[in-house]
C-alpha cells in the first residue's frame, strides 16, 4: 500500500514537472518572438517613405539582430532553469524512495492537507529523525540531533497570513515560509519535537 502511494506520489511528481518544464520553455521561446513582431511591426508601419530605404533595412535587420541575441541569453537562462529543476525533482524523489513504512504514511498525512497546487510537492519530509526541507529549487536537511530550538508562528502580511518556520541548529539557522495552514503548522510542532526528543533519549 505504501510503496504503491510513493509510485503514484513519484508519477505525479514527474508529471508537474514536465508541466513546469513545458511552460517555462514556451516562455522563453515567445518572448524573442514577441519583440521581433512588434519592432517589425513597428517598422513596417513607419514605412520606407518615412525613414528612408537604408533606415528601414538597418531596423529591420537590427530587429532581426537582437532577437537572435535575446533568444541566445534565454537560450542559458532556460538551460540553467532546467538544471535546477532536474536537480531538485531528482533529490525530491531520491528521498522518497529512501522512506519506510511510518515516513510514507506521515508524508501521506501531510500531502492531504495541501493546497490544490502544492498537492504532491510537499515542503516538509520527515525520514526518520531528520527534517528535508524543499524551497526554491533547493533541498535542506537536518537531523533531530543538531536542532537546538525552532519556532513555528503566524505572520500577517498585506495579502493575509502566512506561516514561518524558523530553525537554530549546531551547524546554522534556517527560516522557510508557508501557507496559511493550521494543521500544518499544528503537525510540524509536533513532528520536529518528536525527531529531537528521539535523538535525546
């Protein structure tokens, strides 16, 4: 049963990301696009008689020009971009086929309490006695043992409220915001009490 949610768990995974992909990738190629019809555009309606032949060509060929150099800047943006997300998709399910029995069933619990679209990219993680935290491209973990306090409180902002999650530990301090979840917030209170008290006993 277990093992089964994790292979779906995995196979939805992937599918947000070919979607991220996808929408990334489109918006990189449209965007040199866009300026290469407006400056022709722009051109065109100038006309020849306006800016004189040698003009006309010079900003048609500048048009021309520069979209190649925007979609070659996109071009390094988009190959960087992808990295980050394999390199993250990749750890993400790394650590999901690390889990036992009680760490799928905790990670079932705190993906149903998700949001509609962060179903399935869940921020929190709990292998055993140590905490993965995934933020921004980038994974965190630290373990039960190296947790000197934390603090979980709600914050009021301009577009409502939020939660932050502030972490001391040997090694440094962490801070990870997030939505506006009570259970959420109730479970990690608990959940990050319970790695440092295992690890202290």
């Amino acid at each position: 049963m277990t093992k089964q949610y994790i292979h779906i768990f995995i196979k939805k995974l992937r599918q947000r990301k070919k979607i991220i992909i996808s929408l990334v990738s489109v918006s990189f190629a449209v965007l040199p696009l866009i300026f290469y019809v407006y400056a022709y555009i722009e051109t065109a309606n100038l006309g020849k008689d306006l800016l004189g032949e040698s003009r006309y060509n010079e900003r048609m060929l500048d048009a021309g020009k520069y979209t190649l150099t925007m979609t070659g800047i996109f071009s390094i943006f988009l190959a960087a971009v992808l990295f980050i997300i394999n390199r993250f998709i990749n750890s993400y399910i790394s650590v999901l086929n690390s889990l036992d029995e009680g760490d799928i069933l905790k990670l079932k619990d705190y993906n149903d309490i998700q949001l509609p679209l962060s179903k399935y990219t869940v921020p929190f993680i709990f292998q055993k006695n140590t905490l993965h935290i995934f933020n921004m491209g980038k994974v965190t973990s630290i373990k039960g043992s190296n947790i000197v306090n934390y603090k979980i409180e709600k914050i009021r902002s301009r577009n409502g409220f939020f939660y932050r999650l502030n972490i001391n530990t040997r090694n440094g301090n962490y801070k990870h915001n997030m939505y506006n979840i009570d259970k959420q917030a109730a479970m990690l209170q608990e959940d990050i009490a319970s790695i440092m008290y295992k690890n202290n006993c």
